[in-house]
C-alpha cells in the first residue's frame, strides 16, 4: 500500500453501475481493520462491514445509502481500560466527479443534502467511503459502560481555608 492507496479500498467500476439500485457489501479483512486501527489512533477495530444501495442521480451523481456495522475496541476516557463496542449507522452520501465537488456553503435549506464524496470518474472507492463513515461514527469520548468519575470532595489548600476567613465581610 503506497500513500494514495486507503487502507480499505473497494473500487467499483462506474460501467458496472446501471439505472436500476445496485446492491454492493464491502468488508475489511483483518490486515485492514488493523490498518484502519492505526489510523483512527484506537486499540483494533475487530469488524468492518458496509452495505450500500447505489442508484444514479439525474444529475449525474451516484446517490447511495449505507449501513455500516462495526466492532471497535476504544479507551475510556474515565477508567482508561479498553473496551470492545459495537457501531451501527446508515447514512446517505452523494459521489461526484471530483471536479464538481461543491465548496460553497449554500443555503439553510440544503443541511439535510448528503455529503457529497468525490470520485475519479472511472470508479467509486467504497471501502475509503466506508472507512470515512466509520470515522464520523466512532465516539469522540469513549466510554465504558458502568465507567463514572469517582465522587471526591474537593480539597482545600488549609492556607487558603484561613485567608478566606480572614476576609472581611462587604461594607454594607
């Protein structure tokens, strides 16, 4: 794997898809799920599995609808002990040419429009776009379950305790 190549890449020629859905799995093997770890910055990644619809647009794009269903190990972020969790999402994304990647923000009204992922105009990668929603799935602050920060009294300094009683009260 060179630094151009994803670590999970499943290139689907865009000849292969026609007017009608076109329903496609992709699943990481482990060298790529350990790949995909290493990435992310967590401990594995035990399974990765996508399946999409895939449909062409009028507009020429490829609309597709995703479920993704995964097995993570990540750290806690209270007990910093790894632990194992499962990830389920669908999401929608839109694959277009590259060039006609939009940069512009549009309008409010366009928040609920797909992500749009570009492509090279000979093949969608839907491992790398199985990869990249994964990354937007994973919790940002791990944390196992029945983990709690631990219930301590603060600590004052005595020092501090015996000036804040030698504090005058306000002039009233």
């Amino acid at each position: 794997m060179n630094e151009t190549t994803p670590e999970f890449s499943r290139r689907v020629p865009l000849s292969r898809l026609r007017e009608a859905a076109e329903r496609i799995t992709v699943e990481a093997d482990a060298a790529e799920c350990a790949a995909l770890a290493a990435r992310f910055a967590i401990p594995a990644i035990g399974a990765l599995q996508c399946r999409f619809v895939l449909r062409r647009d009028a507009d020429g794009g490829i609309a597709a609808r995703g479920a993704l269903h995964a097995v993570v190990t990540q750290i806690c972020v209270v007990s910093l002990e790894p632990f194992e969790t499962p990830i389920t999402e669908e999401f929608a994304v839109r694959f277009v040419p590259a060039p006609q990647i939009s940069e512009e923000i549009g309008d409010l009204d366009d928040f609920d429009a797909p992500d749009e992922i570009g492509h090279d105009g000979a093949a969608l990668d839907l491992g790398e776009a199985a990869a990249e929603q994964l990354a937007l799935a994973l919790d940002p602050w791990p944390r196992k379950p029945g983990a709690s920060l631990p219930e301590t009294a603060p600590t004052v300094d005595p020092r501090l305790a015996a000036l804040a009683r030698l504090k005058r009260p306000p002039d009233a």
